[in-house]
C-alpha cells in the first residue's frame, strides 16, 4: 500500500468504510463528523491504521449511524460515548442500538466557565476548557487502550457533534502514540471543515435549537490554535510512564498493547 494512503482530506463513501484505508474522512445519511484516526505518522516511520479508532458526533441518537454502520456490515463494534446520559434520546420510531455494538458510558461534562471570560469565545477561551477536561480525557483514552488491547473489535468514540470532548480525547490518543502535533492540529482542523461543508445540517442544527446557523458555525469552527495550546499540556502529563496508572487508569503494558493495535504494523502501509 502506498505510503500517502489515507493523508487525503477527501470524503468517502459508505461504499469505501467497509474497506478502510481510502481515506480518513467518512460520510453517510445523517452522519456527523466522522473520520478514522488511521493513516496519521508517527515516530519511527509508521502510521496509525484504519479501522480501529473512528471518532465522530451522534447527535441526540442511542449510536452514531456509523457504528451502526460499521455494526451491519463489519461485525462487532465497541462505542465510547463521552456524552451525559441526559443528552441521549430515543429517534421517533425507536429503534435500538444494534446487538453487534458494545456501548461503554464514559460521560465528559462541560467543566465550568473559565473566570473572568464568560463572553469571549475566543481560543484562549476554548484551550482553557480543554484544560480543565484533560483529566478526563485522560482517564477516557485508558478505556479506549483497554478496549484495543483486550478486544480486536473497532471502537468508535463519540460525543454530541464529536467535536470538544471527542476532539480532545483523540488529541491524546494521537499524542500518546506519537503522532506530531502538526498532524493532530490538523486532525483538528478537520471538523472545522466538515461543519463548513454541511451547510443543510447547521441550517437544521440551528432551527432546532431557534438559532441562528452563524451562531452555530461560530462554536463548531475552531482555529487550529486551540489544538496548539492544549496539546503541551497534554504532552506533559503524558511524559512519565510511572505516572499512566494515575493519570489514564491503566499502567504501560497496557498502553504498549493498545499501541500496537493502533499503530500499522510495518510494511502495511
């Protein structure tokens, strides 16, 4: 496989998700920005593979329609949700989650406003959000190592627009498994881009919520810089091994296990 698969911004079909490896950003009826964290460098000449972390937003649904996708058509599924269980409601005609997904709560509430600001959402504003949910982020990225170490199943990681909580944690995850900050900055960069381009969903967003869709754009397009003063806070905690156990719930051979999971073995790509 060529080296530049999966570095394209490129969107795919459902037709490609059943075969990852095409491209990093997926798209499908009602599906909220969604792209697999596979193909990204990382130290040593590797990249992460496809098929094992996609990260995206659900909305309001019991699972995101990719896990469900992903549930029909490629068999078991792991889903971290990082939503609070008051966000969560059942579609109209009430269909569940299908039995080939395995849901694991992990909910990341929004920490309180940071002082002084309560007005200006500016990336100062957002980064020192971040700032206060890392540790619980940190704690949500030792699940999904867990998972990875202990089940071959993808896990799918999700919030309401899979943009702040699932952003953060899989700022961490690509952190951790040495991915440079250029390319997690530019993973984050992506959901700017996705909201951007779905014009009709913001339009339905903001109706829904009786708002404007530029107030809606204004909080789902972030700069990059939001990603560049969070992650050295990240990169921080993360730089002792001895400290894994306190500060992600798991100890080194299990972040060495997931790692493996997550990052190609070389040669395949």
């Amino acid at each position: 496989m060529s080296s530049n698969v999966g570095l394209t911004d490129d969107t795919a079909s459902p037709t490609q998700v059943a075969v990852p490896g095409r491209t990093r950003r997926w798209r499908g009826d009602g599906w909220i920005n969604v792209r697999d964290l596979g193909g990204l460098p990382v130290r040593g000449g590797r990249r992460t593979d496809f098929g094992i972390v996609i990260r995206c937003g659900a909305g309001t649904l019991p699972a995101p329609p990719v896990a469900t996708y992903l549930a029909v058509h490629r068999g078991p599924v792991n889903l971290l949700d990082l939503r609070e269980n008051e966000e969560i409601r059942a579609p109209a005609d009430d269909i569940g989650i299908h039995p080939n997904i395995t849901v694991h709560r992990c909910g990341l509430g929004d920490p309180p406003e940071p002082r002084g600001r309560p007005d200006i959402r500016d990336p100062a504003y957002f980064a020192a959000i971040y700032e206060q949910m890392t540790p619980a982020a940190l704690l949500a990225v030792g699940r999904i190592l867990r998972l990875l170490a202990e089940d071959s199943a993808p896990v799918v990681v999700s919030c309401r627009l899979g943009k702040d909580r699932t952003g953060l944690v899989s700022m961490v995850l690509l952190a951790l498994a040495g991915v440079p900050n250029g390319w997690i900055v530019r993973d984050f960069r992506l959901s700017a881009r996705s909201f951007l381009a779905e014009d009709r969903w913001v339009a339905e967003y903001a109706a829904a919520r009786n708002e404007a869709a530029a107030a809606v754009l204004r909080r789902c397009v972030l700069p990059p810089s939001v990603a560049s003063r969070t992650l050295p806070g990240i990169r921080a905690l993360l730089a002792v091994p001895d400290r894994w156990p306190d500060v992600l719930g798991v100890g080194p051979d299990i972040v060495s296990r997931g790692l493996a999971r997550l990052i190609a073995a070389q040669g395949r790509v």
